[in-house]
C-alpha cells in the first residue's frame, strides 16, 4: 500500500509474450454481434424476466400517498388492489462491439465532414427517444468542458493512484451519490480486501467517479485523465480479477467522453455492452444451481445487484438514444432483486433499487414498441397500464413529494427515480409522425410540468452533478413538450417558466456531459440566441416569437387511449405542484390536441434546425 500522500505506479504497456496471460482476455469484448461468448444453458428458474411484450410480474398493493385534504393527488388508485408482490417477496436474471475508431475534435467540424475526412462517423440514433432531432448538434470533445479548478490535465504513459486522502474522499463520493443506483461495491470489500484496495483500476475509476460529482479542493487530476488511465489499464489487461474489472467499467457510467451522435469507444453505451459482456462471460446472468459454488466468492445478492444494475442502464439508455439492447431475457434465469440481496434489507434505498429495476423492464418494453408506432397505430394500453401501476404501487416514502408548493420532504435520489419514470410518459403522449417536433397531449405536459419541478427543486438545493447523463435527456424531452403546449394562450407563461428552469438545468449539465451540450445547442439554435447565453430576457422575446397566429384555447387528450385516465399516472400532483399543472387539472374541457399545429413556415425551417451550417441568420427569432 501506498502512503497517505504518496503514489504507486504501475507498467500499463501491453502484456508481452513472456508474461502470464491475463485471466480477462479483452479482445473478447470486441466480438461481433454473431459470436458466441457463452453457450445458453437449457434450465430455466420457475419465473424467467420477460421484457418483450409478455405480461411481467405483478406490482405489489396500491399506496396512496398521504396529503392535505386541501391538496388532494388525482389519479391515486383508491381501493384498487395491484398484483405484483412487495420488494422482500421476489425471489428471481447485443450492442456489437466494433473495432475502436479514431477520436474526433468535434470543434472544428461537423459530424458529416468529419466522417468524409476519416475521422470518425456519425452515430445511429433510433427515433424512439427524439434524439434525432439533435443529431446534427455537436457536444464537444473532452478538452471543451470546463475542469475543477484544481484539476491537473496532463496524462502520462506512467499509471499513478490518488494518495490515500484523496481515494477516502473519492470512496465517500462514490457512497453518498452512486451506490444506490450502482450497489455493486461494499465497504469492508473495498477497503478490507487487497484485490480491491489495490487496485489501480478500480481506484483510478473511483477517483473518475469521485473527481466528477464532487471535486476536491486539494490538487488532483482530472476525470479525464482518471478515465485515461482506467481505459489504458483495462486494455492492457493489467487487472486480472474479473469482479474487480467489471466493478471498475461501471463506474464508467458517470463519464461520457463524446455526444451520442457520433461513433465512440468511449460513451456509456459503448462501455455499457463491455461491461455485459464480462457479465456474461463469467454467468452472472444465470442463477446458481443449488449446492454450486459461486465464481469469485460471489454472494448470490451481489450477482444479481450487478446483473439488474446493468439491466437497467442498458434499458435507459436504449430508450433514450433508440437503440437495441444486448441482454435478451430469453437467455436468462437469474432472480429478481429483492430487499434481501443488500446488506441491509431495511436501507430504503434498497426498495428503491428493486422499483428502479421494476420500471427499467418496463422501459424495455416500450423502447420496442415506440419504433414500431405509426399514426394508425392503436394505443398501447398495456404499456400505460404497467406505468400507471407502477406508479401507484410504490410505496409512500418513494413516492415524488411535490404535492404541495414545498418541497418538505426532498430525496436526491427518489426525484431521480421518477424522471426517467415521467420522460416515458411523455414519449408515450406524443405525436412525432408528421411534424419536425413532436406534438404534445396532455398527459406530456403535465408530465414535463412535473420533471420542471425536480429540476426546480435539484437547482434550489445547489449543484446537480450527481446527475448522470440520461437526466439531460429527460430535461429535452420535457422542453419539446412544453414548446408545443405553450402555444395555448393560457399555457405560455407557466410553460415559458418551466422551459426556462430546464433550459439552465441543460446548461449546469453542460459543464460535464456533451449529450447536455448537443440538446443545449440544439435549443439555441431553435430559440434563434446561439452565443447569447443562459439570458430570461432573451428567451422569454424569443420564445414569445414562436407563439402561433391562430392559439388554439385548450390541450387536447389522444382520443385512442383506450379509456387510460391520464390522471393515473400523477397521484402525487395537485394544483399546487406548479401553476401549469394547476392550469391541467382545473380544465373541465379535456378534448385532444390534434388541432394544435406548428406554423407552417416554422416548420419547414425546423427541417434544417439542427443542421450546424444552416445559416442562423435566416432562422433567427427577432430579438
């Protein structure tokens, strides 16, 4: 062990001929889509997950959540009972990976010119999760984002690790703010067992993880350099501990080098699938037969906390950018999490995990199912009824506390579990067929009006760089919604507020993720004030400019829903939730919002929007 100060170095040149082979063969991360890793076994647990469409688990007994009789929620499922079974009663488990490419800087051209001049190609975006429209939006490369300042960027061939005070710091960061979303790594492990304590891999990606959400003020370097040598050190095969390796990728999760929309070896995405892949290879995603011994001195709980956390990145971010996901349930007999598979059962952010994963295979389902949508396509009943279940099944101390104009009883954590809860909501509520943006139903507003709030609350209380990079995302989306519904007279000016909350939400975001830079810039370009800035007063003239010659007087419901109450899916909101959804829930004319349309000549500008060599000038809004 190092001294408390000093630092250990370690040889990250690639394995020679003359030493040992490594336990982890990397180069089997890169197989293609059609390559075998494991061969399927035929045994199946009694309850296989199903994320394709077939009916899931039952939730377990609606909870109403408790409020003022002044401040009553809407849409609790009063007296109705849930199927699915509470979080200590569960008992059960391809993105190919190419050859990696050339990085780019993406401050100097665009994603097409690049592509031509052999640098590197744009990226696939499905539609399902808008991205799309941002495609042509640059974020930029590591070196355009702002550091701490006491952050060093200098990376050299040598591998050092933080000094003991900065990897204690790093270690608390990692607990505090990505354990219950990441409950991979306990303590008396980390710091007790020398296969984890020595480490340079996993200490240089704590110190990634550490560095990027709550930087010390003692010098240190920065999360790229932390990323730089983490990287080096897995490609050259220098950690031989498969557990040790894998737990090391997924903090990778909270460092993204390069926007989505360009092809990249060092995204979530990409590091996501390496990840499953070594899951997969040493059997995570099967359950132990009984009487057989665990690889690794792997506890059952442990294998499936890291198993479902991977299950459930993967589902998020394949909603989010419209891409397929590797893990196939068909192939898989491991158990559900449960309470039970953490040290402490009764730590509330183990129920949280378990919802989380619950919601994540919804997600799953309807990240196949958005592709798929047309104009004559049916609503899809069942999705929205698995989200409204969900919802109303959680129990009262996950349930979004934004019932009243105070927020008194503020979780972190439980505020992040809803938004990618909300965003689902709105895909599902919005109309993307014919139109450059997507046309809002009431549903997406309410719920965008209530992601605006988490955002509210998250700024009040300070820095949100605990958030990942799925959270930027979430804030878009609810942006686009709220654009189309502000052109209803009575909507604009809490729909304005609401945009403007969550457009400096994007701009914090900035700071560290390059997928917030693109939807920022993207947004910029819309409200036609690219290089003015994070300004009130320019964005309410601009977004004033986009107001409709003809308003319509009230939002619309989708008319096909197949008699959903939308209200379902907000049992916590109430018209002190925010004006705008006030505004919602006082109407007593809910009819659908097919006549709300974008002007035609917006519209046919908006084909070219995110084009960066599109001329602003001929775009702008008059200031």
């Amino acid at each position: 062990m190092p001294r408390r100060g000093g630092v250990r170095r370690a040889n990250t040149t690639a394995t020679t001929a003359n030493n040992t082979t490594p336990a982890i063969d990397t180069a089997a991360t890169a197989t293609s889509t059609g390559d075998t890793i494991l061969s399927r076994t035929v045994g199946k647990s009694p309850r296989p997950i199903h994320d394709d469409g077939q009916q899931q688990q039952p939730l377990p007994p609606s909870i109403a959540p408790t409020v003022d009789s002044g401040n009553q929620p809407v849409g609790a499922f009063r007296g109705r009972a849930s199927p699915y079974p509470s979080p200590n009663q569960l008992t059960t488990d391809h993105a190919p990976v190419c050859h990696p490419l050339p990085q780019p800087d993406l401050n100097t051209s665009t994603p097409s010119d690049r592509s031509r001049q052999g640098g590197v190609a744009p990226s696939y975006l499905g539609e399902s999760g808008l991205l799309y429209i941002f495609s042509q939006d640059q974020g930029d490369n590591e070196d355009g984002v702002p550091r701490s300042p006491h952050a060093s960027g200098s990376f050299n061939a040598t591998v050092d690790v933080p000094s003991l005070g900065l990897q204690e710091s790093y270690g608390e960061t990692y607990y505090e703010y990505c354990y219950t979303w990441c409950p991979i790594l306990e303590k008396d492990c980390l710091y007790g067992d020398p296969a984890f304590r020595e480490s340079p891999l996993l200490q240089n990606s704590l110190a990634l993880v550490g560095s990027q959400i709550r930087p010390p003020v003692l010098n240190h370097e920065s999360p790229h350099v932390y990323y730089e040598r983490a990287k080096a050190l897995f490609h050259s095969s220098q950690e031989r501990n498969p557990l040790v390796c894998i737990s090391a990728l997924m903090l990778f999760y909270w460092w993204g080098k390069g926007a989505p929309n360009v092809v990249s070896t060092d995204t979530v995405w990409w590091w996501t699938g390496v990840t499953i892949r070594l899951a997969q290879q040493i059997g995570l995603h099967h359950e132990l037969k009984p009487g057989q011994q665990s690889t690794l001195n792997m506890s059952p709980g442990l294998r499936r906390r890291i198993w479902w956390t991977l299950f459930a990145r993967e589902r998020l971010t394949g909603i989010c950018q419209g891409r397929p996901c590797i893990i196939d349930p068909e192939d898989c007999d491991i158990g559900e999490p449960t309470v039970h598979d953490f040290p402490n059962p009764h730590d509330p952010n183990s129920t949280l995990f378990v919802y989380w994963v619950r919601l994540c295979r919804i997600l799953g389902r309807v990240t196949k199912y958005l592709p798929q949508r047309t104009e004559s396509s049916s609503f899809p009943v069942q999705l929205a009824t698995e989200l409204v279940q969900w919802v109303n099944s959680l129990p009262p101390h996950l349930q979004l506390p934004i019932s009243t104009e105070r927020t008194l009883h503020f979780n972190r954590d439980v505020h992040q579990l809803h938004l990618p809860y909300l965003t689902t909501v709105t895909l599902l509520y919005l109309r993307t067929a014919s139109q450059s943006l997507p046309e809002a139903y009431t549903a997406a507003v309410v719920a965008s009006g209530c992601v605006a709030r988490i955002f509210e609350d998250y700024l009040a209380r300070g820095s949100i760089r605990f958030l990942q990079g799925v959270a930027g995302w979430s804030a878009a989306v609810a942006i686009l919604a709220l654009l189309h519904a502000r052109k209803v007279p009575n909507l604009t000016k809490s729909a304005d507020a609401h945009i403007r909350v969550l457009r400096l939400a994007l701009k914090e975001m900035t700071l560290l993720w390059h997928s917030a830079k693109m939807f920022d810039r993207g947004f910029e370009r819309m409200l036609g004030n690219h290089g003015h800035g994070q300004n009130k007063d320019v964005d309410s003239v601009a977004l004033s400019a986009m107001d409709t010659q003809q308003p319509v007087t009230i939002l619309t419901d989708l008319p096909n829903d197949a008699g959903v109450d939308w209200m379902g899916f907000f049992p916590y909101a109430t018209q002190d939730t925010s004006p705008l959804v006030a505004i919602l829930l006082m109407s007593d004319q809910p009819v659908p919002l097919s006549d709300l349309e974008w002007p035609v000549d917006l519209t046919a500008q908006l084909q070219e929007l995110f084009d960066p060599n599109y001329g602003m000038d001929s775009f702008a809004f008059p200031l």
